[in-house]
C-alpha cells in the first residue's frame, strides 16, 4: 500500500475502492509492528480500530461518513479516551482507564476518525525530549539514535514514520512545535482557548493547547477546524466562530517581523540562523515585507515560563496522592507514609524536580518574589506581543536553536535542557497560535522546522498563508 501524505490520497483511493478502511488499519497496525523499536505507541487500540474501520466502510458506502473517514490518528497519553488507559506515561496513573472522553476525541470520533492508539510523550508533558517517560524514552524514525523532541515525541514519531496518518499532542511551551522539527512534520499550536481542553491531563492550565501533527498544512487545517469552537465543558474556551482555512481571504503579501536578538541569540546554530535569514530573503523576494524588531523581553521568557508552569504543576499535580485514585506505595502504613511514598515512588526525576520548583515559588515569603512578578512580566509579554501585531501580520522564527539531538545525550544541567523551549515559548506566554513546517535540512541530514505564529484568533489566516508559502 503506498505511503500516503495527507487524506485526500485516502479519500480519493476510498471512492475508487482501490482501498477500504479495513485495509488501511491493517496496514498501519503492520507498520505499528514493524516499528516496535521507536516506543512511538504506549497500547494499540487494534480491535477498536477494526471494528470501526468496517462501520465506516459501510458509512462510505451508504454516503453517510464523516469528513474525517480514512482519517487514521493516534492521541497523546495524557488525552482522555473513554473506557482506555491513560497514564501521561507515569507509573502514578498505571492502570488508570478514563470514564469519558476528552471532548476533542469526541469530535474526531463524530466525524468517523479512527483513534488507532495512544502514544508515548514525557511524564506529564513535561520535558523536551521524550527522555522522561515511565515507559522508556521515544526514537527519532529519521535517525534512531536521536530524540524525537518532546513532550509529543511519541505523537510527532509515529507521524514522520507512517505509523498513522496524523496525530494529536499538547504544546504548554513548545511541544507540538519542538518534535515536529525534529522529525521534519507540519505540528500546529492553535491560540489559547480555541480547542476545549477538557479530558487532556493537566500541566499548567493556563498554558496547555491540545494540537495536531499531519504530514501536510491542509491535514492540519482540517483537523483544527473539526476539533475548534466552544464547549459547555471548559470555561476557557472562546465562543467567536470558527473560520473556514479555505474560505479565508487570499493571502497576499504580508508584514512579517522577526525578533533581531532571537536571531542572533549565541545558543542559536550557525546552520540555523543561515537557513532562516535565507528563508527572509526569498520572503522578501516574493514581495513581503520582512522587518527585524526588538522585543528587550525576550531573555525574560524562558525564566516566567519556567516560573509560572511549575506553580501550576505543583497545584495540579497534588491531586495524585495515592488516595484517590492511581499508584498507591506498598511499603506505605499510615495517612502521611501513603502520601510521601506514592507520589515518591509514581513520580519521576523531572516532574518531581517541577513540583519542587513550584512550590517554591508559590511558598510564603518567595510568592511576590517569584510568581508575583513572572504574572506581571507576563503580562507585559502579551501586551507587547498585541501591539506587534497592530504593525505586522506575521512573525518569523526558528522554531529550535538547533536539529535534534543524540538520546543518550548526557545533560546534568536541568537549565541546559531548558534552553530547548528559546523560540517556542512566546506563542504559549502570550496565547496566540503558532506552526512549525518543516523548511531546510542540516548538513548533518536533519530536518529543521521554521516556525510562524500570528495574532489571537487568527489561525484561518495564518494556516492559509503557509499552505500558500509550502505550495510555492
């Protein structure tokens, strides 16, 4: 069966019956198989997916199936399935099987997707490398002795390998656009707000964005728009309507800023920076306007973000305390044993590492100091990033300082790995969307994503104009 790139090939093959959906499920499931080795998949849903491939060959033969059918996804562990396992790849939730679903696979599903299975990413979404899962770390499918990126490695990897044909992560501070970099695919952060967050496991609320990984922007845009809009289920959600991609104005030539000191940031690769100031100049010559601008708040960002997550992940996380539900230490013998030796034993180094910074911060004494003052940065943040956008369509970055890095690369400084999250944070602090295409290629042979990101709300404008700027 040939590779397929995006689902109008399936739809298009559905209609002829050169192919069903009994035969594309048993084909992923036999690539699934096949590359076992990448630890892209946590469980297969085999039976499930089967059992729905046939209904909806008999929908397609009736006339009746959704926009999504032949539509092959896999979701990230921390998206909730009813009657499925989830565990946001950590021993605390092992075993946990969800009693609903979250309201994005309730839309995937209305709309005749097949959810083929759910997928490996960092314990708790957090980390940028798919190093730090209870279940052992993810492989890069372009190069099997490199990271993935993370915290979607899992997602991002079954993608780039043909394992499904798109994907769902969670981006808090770059990870949706950080592993599709890396594994040279189209990963999409809408604004905050625009798709529910209900059934995906929180990390930091006010920063988490479920989004899609695909092969192509027009899977993407398609996804986007069947999983956007309002939802009685979380309160954070916008109600404007959802525009059409395709129906958004032609794209015409745009105002495009780029920050001047994230392009000549020294953490920045040199092969990096050439790509994307190339990528400027053939904007400019196709008659944009590309400007360089100051933004004297970008040092501020990776330290607010890093402030402000972990506060939210110390209070999010303190629901996992062997009582109600999930691990339960067997050494522990009293009220407080339970407490101190579950979430010791079902936790790992990194998420252990983030609960203690961020009960630090919030902690009496150190509050104003820290978090009170990241809040108040933030919120200059968004204010500077409004009236940026009052002055240009568009802005322009890397999405990572560099291609993907070796697995077992040692990294004994926490700040270091930190770092990874440079370019992509601003679109999480200041709520606006942001995509990562895959535009050049390293000397080493590895894909590098370049990284749009647009106003709030904006996302049929931006999704159409780098649909335009792929096809060119």
């Amino acid at each position: 069966m040939k590779d397929y790139r995006k689902l109008t090939e399936i739809q298009s093959d559905l209609e002829s019956k050169s192919i069903s959906c009994v035969q594309l499920v048993e084909n992923y499931l036999e690539k699934i198989e096949a590359h076992q080795d990448l630890n892209a998949f946590l469980e297969v849903y085999a039976h499930d997916a089967r059992a729905r491939a046939t209904v909806i060959d008999a929908k397609l033969q009736h006339g009746t199936a959704g926009k999504l059918a032949g539509m092959v996804i896999g979701i990230k562990d921390n998206i909730v399935y009813k009657d499925h396992k989830v565990s946001a790849a950590s021993k605390i939730l092992e075993g946990f099987q969800s009693l609903f679903s979250a309201t994005v696979v309730e839309r995937l599903l209305a709309e005749d997707a097949i959810i083929i299975g759910r997928l490996n990413c960092d314990e708790f979404a957090m980390g940028s490398s798919n190093r730090f899962s209870a279940y052992g770390p993810v492989k890069n499918p372009l190069d099997t002795t490199k990271v993935p990126g993370g915290s979607s490695g899992g997602s991002a990897s079954a993608v780039a390998a043909g394992l499904c044909l798109a994907s769902l992560g969670s981006d808090t501070g770059g990870s949706i656009r950080q592993p599709a970099s890396f594994t040279g695919i189209y990963g999409f952060k809408p604004s905050y707000g625009r798709i529910s967050r209900h059934g995906l496991i929180a990390f930091a609320s006010s920063f988490d964005q479920i989004g899609p990984f695909a092969r192509s922007v027009e899977d993407i845009a398609l996804l986007y728009e069947v999983m956007a809009g309002a939802d009685n289920y979380d309160n954070t959600v916008s109600k404007r309507e959802v525009e059409s991609v395709q129906s958004a104005p032609e794209p015409g030539k745009k105002r495009i800023a780029y920050f001047r000191n994230a392009m000549e940031s020294a953490h920045l690769d040199p092969e990096v920076r050439k790509a994307s100031e190339a990528i400027i100049e053939k904007l400019k010559a196709d008659g944009h306007t590309v400007e360089a601008v100051d933004f004297p708040l970008l040092d501020y960002m990776v330290p607010v973000y890093y402030i402000l997550t972990t506060a939210e992940a110390s209070s999010n996380l303190a629901r996992y305390d062997g009582i109600h539900y999930g691990y339960r230490s067997a050494n522990a013998h009293d009220l407080e044993s339970t407490y101190k030796l579950s979430r010791t034993e079902g936790f790992g180094p990194e998420v252990k590492r983030r609960i203690l910074l961020g009960t630090f911060v919030l902690s009496s004494g150190y509050y104003d100091a820290y978090y009170g003052k990241a809040q108040k940065t933030r919120r200059l943040v968004v204010e500077k990033t409004e009236a940026l956008f009052k002055d240009y369509d568009l802005l322009f970055s890397p999405t990572t300082p560099h291609t993907a890095f070796a697995l077992d690369q040692e990294q004994n400084d926490p700040t270091q790995a930190y770092l990874e999250d440079i370019f992509t944070v601003h679109a999480n602090i200041s709520g606006i969307p942001s995509i990562s295409l895959p535009m050049a290629t390293h000397s080493n042979g590895l894909p590098l994503g370049m990284q749009f990101s647009a106003a709030k709300y904006q996302e049929a404008d931006l999704l159409r104009f780098v649909d335009t700027l792929v096809h060119n």
